[in-house]
C-alpha cells in the first residue's frame, strides 16, 4: 500500500504547497482543513490531474478535539500513513497588554493544543508500526520577540519545544522535526501588511520594533518551506530528528 502523508492547513498558502510537493514525489496526501468543500479549496489548482487520484482534501475543524481523533482512526484504518504535517494556524495581530481570555484560547487550541494531540495519536500509531515521521511548521517568531505578534510566537515557542520532547519520546521508530518560516509570502503575512505590497520594513528591518531585516534580501515562497518539510519527511534525512530549521533568509540571524 502506498504511504500516505496527512497535511493539516492544506487548503491555501504552506499547506498547499506541501500537498503540491508531496503529491510530485508520489505520496499519497491526506488534507485536513476547516474551510468546507475541499473541491473549492485553493490547492485544487495546484494539483496536476495525474496526481488527482493520489489526493484526499478533509473538512474538518481541528480544535473539535474528539471528532479528530475519530477522523484521525478512520484514516490510519483506510490508508498506510507515515507521515505528518502540522501546518494549520492562525495569527492574532494585538499587543499582548490588550490580548483578551478569547484570542489566549483561539491561538492556544488552533497553533499548540490541536497539533499536540493530532500528534499523539499519530505518533503513538507510527510507533507501534515502527515507522514514522513527523514535521510541525512552526514560526522564526518563536525565536525571537516580536511586537503585536506574542499571541503567536508564545504558542509557536511552547510547540517546538513539545516536538523536541516527543521526538525524544518516540525514538528510535519515529522522527520528529520542526521548521520554522519567517515571513513567507502567505494570506497570513499580508494581514501585516498596509496595502498589497510588502512594507519596505519587512526586508529592511525596523528599529521602531526592534526588528531586523533579511540578510537575503526577500521573502519566503511557500515552495521554500514545502521543499524543507518534504526533505525532513525523506529518507535523505534519516538521521535527523528533534531539529528545527529556520527558513527566513537570516532574519533571526542564526539565533
């Protein structure tokens, strides 16, 4: 049976991009998205009618925890999954002296709690099949403090850190590994933006934020971040396990 690889946040931006990538290598890709009508997702357009068959699209919310877990049995009973993808998640623009109970619990359920336990019960199936391995998008901003952005990175920072523990967890049989973007050329990333241009700021730095630039001097593409997901799924990264790779052009500087 053919492996099959679930991809949370499928429908647009890095999501999809790692659908597109998965699909060329000729995995079969699982997506799971809460946008309905997987027909009309953005990805659709992406996917070459030859790997059509090699394609499933999901709707569901992941933070309705239980229906997920449902989801996630009916799935590992109908196909040879090994492999994850956690990409889905949500950025809260708001200084955190103003973040309300409301925004705390939408970043905690979909950036931390939803991927921890699809985690789990991934990682518990790939461990009892020996096999198995698991990447998690994470953010560069779990790096480094960010202004109005402390809602995301705190959620972001407290994921990669349980990736590098369950990572521990799970050896020998199952790797797990993290990646982290900076900005990245994404409907997320130009909710920060004043018009549909990128600010000057954004590749310059800013010192009013205490923010610096891209060393190299552009954005992130999503195929930048697909192409380093779909390394750390592959065999040529058999080694590698509890790591994370920044992918942001230098912008947190190696730290």
């Amino acid at each position: 049976m053919q492996s099959a690889i679930i991809v949370t946040g499928a429908a647009q931006g890095i999501g999809a991009a790692v659908v597109s990538k998965l699909l060329q290598q000729n995995y079969h890709v699982i997506g799971i998205d809460k946008q309905p009508a997987p027909a009309n997702w953005p990805v659709q357009q992406m996917i070459a009618p030859q790997y059509q068959h090699h394609w499933l699209g999901v709707s569901q919310n992941i933070t309705d925890f239980e229906e997920t877990q449902i989801l996630l049995n009916t799935l590992i009973a109908q196909h040879h999954i090994t492999g994850l993808v956690n990409v889905a998640g949500i950025l809260i623009l708001t200084p955190l002296l103003n973040a309300t109970e409301t925004q705390w619990q939408s970043s905690l359920n979909i950036n931390l709690l939803a991927p921890i336990f699809i985690s789990q019960h991934l990682a518990r199936h790939f461990h009892q099949q020996q096999h198995g391995s698991i990447v998690t998008v994470s953010s560069n901003s779990a790096r480094m403090p960010r202004t109005q952005l402390g809602l995301y990175a705190t959620t972001k920072a407290a994921l990669s850190h349980f990736c590098r523990n369950l990572a521990l967890e799970v050896a020998p049989y199952v790797r797990v590994n993290i990646v982290s973007p900076g900005s990245t050329h994404t409907a997320m990333q130009q909710q920060l933006w004043p018009d549909n241009q990128p600010p000057a700021s954004i590749i310059n730095g800013d010192l009013n934020q205490y923010r610096l630039g891209i060393p190299l001097r552009k954005l992130a593409q999503p195929a930048d971040i697909a192409n380093t997901v779909s390394f750390l799924l592959s065999e040529q990264a058999a080694q590698i396990t509890m790591q994370e790779i920044v992918v942001d052009g230098g912008a947190t500087l190696g730290v």
